[in-house]
C-alpha cells in the first residue's frame, strides 16, 4: 500500500532547528532559596482550558503525622470526578520538587505526581504519571497530564472518602451522595456547602458533617461521634466492551480504513476508546497492538467530546529523509476542539516525533455504525 506522507515530510523541520521537549521542568535557578521543609497547602489549577480536566492538589498529613498528597480529578465532560489518595511525599529543597508516589490508583497501577514549585513560591506546575516496572527494577513513567497550579484555599469534596468508622462516603457533581459499607450502598442523599464545610443529608435525615481543619485533615461528624475521613479512589475495574465499529479516517496519511475500526467503552470510567492498531494495521504499518489507543469522553446528554490528556499512539511509521531516520510518527491531542456532528466523531491531532516536534495539526474522524 502506498501511503500519502507529503505532507509531514514536507513539515519536517531542519535538523538543526530541531528542538528536544523531553526536559519537562525547569532546572533549578541559582540563588533561589526553597523551604527547608514541606510547606502543607492546597493547590488550584491557574486556568483550566475548555473541556480539559481539573484538579485540585492537597498536601496534608494524614493520621499517623505523615505527609500526604490527595489531588481529585474531575473530567467536566463526563461529570465524574476521583482521587489520588494518600500519596508518600518526599521533598528536594534543592530544586523545590515535591513527589507523591501511588502504589495503587484508579489508572489501574502505581501513579505518581510531581509538582515543581516556581520562583514565585506561589504557583507550580505539576506531572501526573502512570508508573510501570520490570522484571530489572527499572521504571518506565507515562504521563497522564499535567497542569499549571496556584495557591488556595479550598479543596474538592467530590469523590469518595472513606471513615475511620468502615463507612464510605461518595459524593457527586449532582449535588447526590451515597453512603457504602463492606461494598454496599446502604444509604442514599444530597450534599451542600454549610458554615462548618460540607453537609451530607441522607433520605432517612441522618447528617454527615464534613470539615477540613488548617492543616488539609478533613474529619466527618455523625449521629455525635468524629472520625477522620481519608480521599481516595474510586477503584476502575476491566469493563470494555465493543459497542460500535466504523470508519477511522486520518489526516497525516489521508487514507480511511473501512467500517471494521471497532469502538470500545467503559461504564466506569465513562470513556471511549479505539485500538489504533485497527487504523495502522491495516495500512500495513508496524503499529503496536496493545495500548495504543486513542481515547475520549463524550457526554451524550451535552453532546460535548474531548479527547483524554493520556492519549498517545503509535502510527508505527519511520519517517525516513535524505537517508535519516527521523523516528516513529506518534498522534497527540492538539488543543483544538473536538465534536461530534452528523454522525461523525472530529477530533483534532497533532502527529509527532518524540524529541523531534510537531509535523502536522489534523483533524481525524471517526463514523460509527451504530450510534
């Protein structure tokens, strides 16, 4: 098969002003002097960019005196928000990088943060990854996003906290909660803000009072007794199934692979996904079959679609020119707006080398056969 490739080659800039983003924070300034110790604090992303995730950072102590770090996620197309909770901290005064290590997450694995503080000493910029090890000890991060933060003083109630007295609390951007014990719901109600923190009243009028104190420890008050609430996960588990096949057109090698692309989709995450090994395959290149999707939310009730900020694949092509290989050409969410419109899915993508740069902003699309 021949591919259509004009256009990246044509894209392709000269080595010599070729730029490697592999260096993902800054280095140290000189003269900069850090805080001997971890400050306690919440952190708020600076902006937000429409349809992207937001998150909110609480470096606490949990209730043993150990530093922690709980950061919610909340996807505002799927209206589902969860936790990294309880993350190990560890501190270079050095550099003013603080890292959380996850030995579980909702990611289905270890995660972990890492938040750069800047100069100002009032924003930083964190790096959210999976971490994955082998057989040698050695570690391979992917990151899963990341975002430009400042100081607050709030943090998000959404998601699931657990009490010291084996009941869960789970709450929702609906303003609904469920209260869970040993796995089970066993009470249903509402939530909202009050003057002590957040008030959760179930249908039967018990009350659930949540209240943060000055160090991020957040402890809820029920039927006279307080117990100390920890944030953490809601746990994903392997629930793809197929739901659809289509037609994947993309733009770097303008060719449409027919209505066999198969789309897959997570009721517990609320997410889309397409094995790009389906697009590639079938154009004969040595795409990877196995986690090399590229995955979205779209909220049926908004008709809103974004892609997810961990979406990276593989198209398996060499670029190859005047004799230098170049690298493997990799598609990446661009930032410009996805939709779903007539039938079709639109989704822009900016095909890359790694330490190479941007050849092309496309937009790709996808029909589904069933909708």
């Amino acid at each position: 098969m021949k591919l259509n490739i004009k256009t990246l080659a044509a894209c392709l800039l000269a080595s010599s002003a070729l730029v490697s983003c592999n260096n993902e924070f800054e280095d140290g300034a000189s003269g900069v002097s850090y805080p001997e110790q971890i400050e306690l604090g919440k952190w708020a992303p600076s902006y937000t960019v429409d349809g992207s995730n937001k998150y909110t950072l609480n470096l606490t102590v949990n209730e043993q005196g150990d530093t922690i770090c709980d950061v919610t996620v909340y996807n505002p197309v799927t209206e589902q928000a969860n936790v990294l909770g309880g993350g190990k901290v560890s501190y270079n005064k050095q550099t003013g990088m603080i890292t959380a290590n996850y030995d579980d997450s909702f990611y289905g694995g270890k995660a972990r943060v890492q938040m750069a503080i800047k100069n100002d000493m009032k924003s930083a910029v964190a790096y959210i990854y999976t971490v994955t090890t082998n057989n040698n000890g050695q570690e391979t991060l992917k990151r899963q996003d990341y975002v430009n933060m400042v100081e607050s003083d709030t943090i998000s109630m959404l998601g699931m906290w657990a009490l010291a007295n084996g009941q869960n609390l789970t709450l929702y951007m609906s303003g609904k909660a469920d209260v869970s014990q040993n796995g089970e719901v066993i009470a249903t109600g509402t939530f909202a803000k009050n003057a002590l923190g957040t008030a959760v009243t179930t249908t039967d009028n018990k009350v659930y009072q949540l209240s943060t104190n000055e160090k991020g420890q957040t402890y809820a008050t029920v039927d006279g007794q307080t117990y100390y609430a920890a944030h953490e996960k809601t746990a994903y588990v392997d629930d793809w199934e197929e739901v659809s096949t289509g037609a994947y057109y993309t733009s770097a090698f303008e060719f449409e692979v027919p209505d066999y692309v198969v789309l897959e989709y997570s009721p517990c995450r609320a997410e889309y996904r397409i094995n790009m090994y389906n697009v590639f395959g079938q154009m004969q290149l040595p795409a990877p079959r196995t986690d090399n999707y590229l995955s979205f939310n779209w909220n049926k009730k908004t008709n809103k679609v974004s892609l997810t900020s961990s979406t990276k694949f593989s198209t398996g092509f060499e670029l190859i020119q005047d004799g230098q290989n170049y690298g493997v050409v990799n598609g990446i969410p661009s930032g410009s707006t996805c939709k779903y419109e007539d039938g079709k899915f639109t989704f822009g993508i900016t095909y890359a080398i790694d330490g190479v740069g941007p050849l092309l902003n496309g937009e790709d699309t996808f029909t589904p056969a069933e909708q």
